[in-house]
C-alpha cells in the first residue's frame, strides 16, 4: 500500500476529473471534504475545512504529496496558510497548488487572495508547484446561457477570455501532483481568446437558442476596467494551450444537462 496522496476539492468539478486520473496512476487518494462521502476501492474520505483549519493534522497523516484544489469566493488565502503549515508538520514532500491566470496582475479580491496564497505556498518551507489556470469551460457556460436570454447584449470593452478544457486541466495537475516539486509551471489556458460576443455566439449557433437583436456596449470603471482591456487576465507567451475550443466544447456536451445558472465567471463579477 501507497502513502495517500491528499486531494483538498476532491469532490468538485477538477477533482472529480484529477482524482480517477491519479487511481488510474496507482495512487491511493484521500479526499478532504466538509461533507464526505462514502469511500471506494482506493479511496479515503476525511471531514475537514482548510479555512477553518479543522481535520488538518488527521487528514495529512502518512501523506507524501498533496493536491490543494478547494477553493472559493473568499479565504484562498487563509485556507493556504493553514494547510501549509499542517502539511509542514507533518513532513510532505510535496504541495500542488491550482491558482488562476493573472493572479498577482488583476486588481480584484478573488485574484488577490489566490496571490497571496501562491506566496504561502512558496515560503511554506513544503516543496511546491503551482499552476495557473484560465478559466473553464464548465464556468463559462452558465453565464454565456445567461447572456443569450438578454434582448441586448451587454458588451464591456475589452473584456476577452481563454477558457480551458476541465480535462486538459485535470490531465496537467495529475502530472504536477505525480512528479517533483517544479515551483510555479507554465500557464494552461485555452487555444483561443475569446471577448464576450464571440463566447455567446458561439453558445447561440451550437444551442440553436434565439438570435439577440443588438449589443450594449459598456465600459468598466477603473482599475479593474484597465486592467481587463490590457489583457492582465489572459495567458502570455509560454502559456500551455489546451487543444479543445469552446466550440468543441459546447459540441460534446449535453447542454440540456448543464451547469445551473447559479455558478458565475470568476473575476468578473467579484
């Protein structure tokens, strides 16, 4: 028997695609979760909350590496504070951390607090990696449906998006969680940029929904509006680009089954 490989969101929407992808490496996993459930061939489910610290020392037990996927709107930064220092006393060799595309560039809360938690990670004294992720699909697809029931489409200049492939995301963190500390990796983003027309015209002609008769342009305010026309969210040069558009995305999937229009694009709406 393996030492397990702790999985922090091992029940969300990447964890849910990394962690068979890890069993299928032969790892045994252990998911820390505020709601377990039950557990399988291979894996072990804890009770635990990074943000309150609760469950820590018990679920770090005898384990070599950890996958930090939990995340949220608010308390990256604390749940990586506390994790770190746990995953320090109790001796992992190795700590992988998802974080988002223009993290330390983007003057939001949400983009701040992951930062701040990359900067945790680095001086925890834990061996690290970090990825930076653009935004998936999966997180997309709520809003552009939402956007395609307007009778006008509201238009923020500038405003454009890479969304990756949640597969292509998994794939790459289960390599970085199965290999050596790396420290902060290349990007992954999707294989194009994308502003908010194209994201919804692309949804309009793959779902057949009705054609919007006109946009509205807006322009964000401040900061977070130059920010965003200067492309501080996307992926520079070096970034790994996913190979499945949104387009293809959309094609594959059972749209009648989607996500409910209660998930939001992260960064945006903060």
């Amino acid at each position: 028997m393996n030492a397990p490989l702790l999985v922090t969101g091992g029940t969300g929407n990447i964890g849910r695609r990394v962690v068979p992808l890890l069993r299928e490496a032969g790892r045994d996993i252990r998911i820390l979760s505020r709601h377990p459930r039950s557990a399988a061939p291979g894996i072990e489910q804890v009770e635990g909350d990074t943000v309150l610290g609760h469950g820590l020392a018990a679920a770090l037990d005898g384990v070599d590496v950890v996958l930090h996927l939990a995340g949220g709107a608010k308390g990256d930064d604390i749940a990586a504070r506390n994790l770190s220092a746990a995953a320090r006393e109790a001796g992992v060799r190795h700590l992988v951390l998802i974080s988002v595309v223009g993290a330390d560039r983007m003057p939001i809360g949400y983009f701040r607090a992951k930062a701040e938690a990359e900067r945790i990670i680095a001086e925890s004294g834990v061996p690290w990696t970090v990825l930076r992720a653009a935004q998936l699909h999966d997180f997309v697809l709520p809003v552009a449906r939402s956007m395609s029931r307007m009778p006008l489409l509201p238009v923020p200049g500038g405003l454009r998006f890479e969304p990756v492939d949640g597969d292509e995301a998994a794939k790459r963190l289960a390599e970085l969680a199965l290999g050596d500390p790396a420290g902060r990796v290349a990007d992954i983003a999707g294989p194009e940029v994308l502003d908010v027309p194209a994201l919804v015209a692309t949804f309009t002609a793959a779902t057949g929904a009705r054609q919007r008769r006109g946009h509205l342009p807006i322009r964000l305010p401040g900061a977070v509006g130059r920010a965003y026309r200067a492309g501080e969210n996307l992926a520079g040069e070096g970034a790994l680009r996913g190979a499945r558009t949104w387009a293809g995305y959309l094609t594959e999937r059972d749209l009648a089954t989607s996500a409910g229009s209660g998930e939001r694009l992260r960064g945006v709406s903060s």
